[in-house]
C-alpha cells in the first residue's frame, strides 16, 4: 500500500500512470466514460476539476461517491488539489484511474494532464453547431445526463449566431491548442468524434490503445441521447438557423 508521505510528496497527476477524456461539453463524453466503466481495470471518474461541483460521480454505475469525496466538496478539493488527486488516484488501485477534463476546467491540472506522458489521452469532438444546441437545451431543462426516457424533459432553444460564433471559436482554440501541445511534447492520442461512440470498431480500436487487452463482443448504451430530434424540432428560429447555415454553404 502506498504510504501516507509519499501520497503526499508525489503528485501522480502530473507523474502517474491514467487515462484521461479531454472534450467539451456535450460531446458525448458521459457515454464514453460508461464505456470506459465497463471495461474491467479501469474506474473511470467524470469532472473532477469542474469549478462548480467534484465530478466523483459514475452515473452509470450509480455511485455518487469515490475515496469519501462528494460532489459538493469542492472547497476541500480545492484546498490541496495535489492531496486530492493522490486520494483519488490511490483509491482506484489496483484499477486504473480515468476521468474527463473540459476546456472551462482547472488550467493548471490541464497542462499537468498534457504534460504527463505516462497519461493515455483520449480527445473527444463533436460537430460544434451539435453540440452547442445540446448545451443550450441542458442549460434550459437542467438536465445532463439520463438513463430513462420517461425522464426526458423536452425544450427549444433560439439560436444567437453571435453566441453561436463565439462559442466555435472557443471550441476550435481549445482543441487545437490541446493537440498542438500534445504534439509538441512528441506523444500521441486517440481522436474520436460523437459520431464514432456507436461504431464497435472504432470504440475498440480506442480501448486497443490503452492498452488492458479487452475488447466488446457488442456495445451496451447505458446512457441515452437525450436530443436525438433534428434541428427544426429542437430550435424555435429555425429559418434563421437554416439561414446562416446556407450562407456557410452547409446542408
């Protein structure tokens, strides 16, 4: 067992042997992680270092507590955010630890993420007008995750290009300062898009890369798409949407 000073005295976020689930909300990132929780060896987290909450959280397995953290303890998370990953990272033996971490996230667990070169890093996508009109409607409803469709709550959203515009851009910094970074310290990731997360070869191909010698006979859904509806069901300004993108030259 490890002991209590060297939990202390190392920080395995930035030394440590884990996967990590770089992406954006609203990518599909909480059907990745019920994949990567069906895969034994690994205890895959959600946003640990979101600022507003500690994503201890697995949903998909029913648990909303890991190595006495809740989601609310985010003072004592943030009091020694060093301590808090060891504990983390310590429970999950003999597993390996995996969370996500987002682009409105903790910068300097972030750069410690992308500079750890022990850290399998997988970066998630999603076309941004998708996943932007997802935001919106969660923002709306309060709802992010469901497992149930009778608990689906259904709202429309109004498209703001000018927010829209904004939003993709942030998008397109993010991710490519991340694999710029990435490239730049001479490792490699596992691209995958949103639209990948059905395909068995491809979510394969991504548990092949981290390397734990398992791979699914078929994919278990354990977390629904809670927008699965076209645009014209989901915005309230859908001319103007239809709009702006025929002046992109988008279908």
């Amino acid at each position: 067992m490890i002991s209590e000073a060297r939990k202390i005295d190392e920080d395995f976020l930035a030394e440590g042997t884990y996967f990590c689930i770089i992406a954006a909300m609203r990518t599909g990132s909480n059907l990745l992680q019920s994949y990567l929780n069906m895969v034994p060896g690994i205890t895959c987290l959600g946003e640990i270092f979101n600022p507003e909450f500690v994503g201890v959280d697995r949903p998909d397995a029913n648990r909303w507590i890991f190595a006495g953290f809740r989601k609310t303890d985010v003072a004592e998370r943030d009091a020694d955010r060093v301590r808090f990953y060891n504990r983390l990272y310590v429970n999950a033996k003999p597993n390996i630890l995996a969370f996500r971490i987002f682009d409105k996230h903790d910068k300097t667990a972030l750069e410690k993420i992308i500079n750890n070169k022990n850290c399998k890093k997988i970066i998630l996508k999603r076309d941004t007008l998708q996943s932007y009109v997802s935001l919106e409607i969660a923002r709306k409803t309060d709802q992010w995750f469901i497992s149930d469709e009778s608990d689906k709550r259904e709202e429309k959203i109004v498209f703001d290009k000018r927010a829209f515009l904004k939003y993709e851009k942030e998008m397109e910094e993010f991710y490519s300062r991340v694999e710029a970074d990435i490239k730049r310290s001479k490792q490699e990731y596992f691209p995958v898009n949103y639209t990948e997360l059905k395909k068995l070869d491809r979510v394969n191909a991504m548990i092949s890369y981290l390397d734990l010698g398992y791979r699914f006979d078929k994919l278990q859904e354990k977390v629904l798409r809670q927008n699965p509806e076209g645009f014209e069901e989901k915005v309230e300004n859908y001319s103007q949407l239809r709009a702006f993108l025929d002046s992109r030259g988008k279908s």
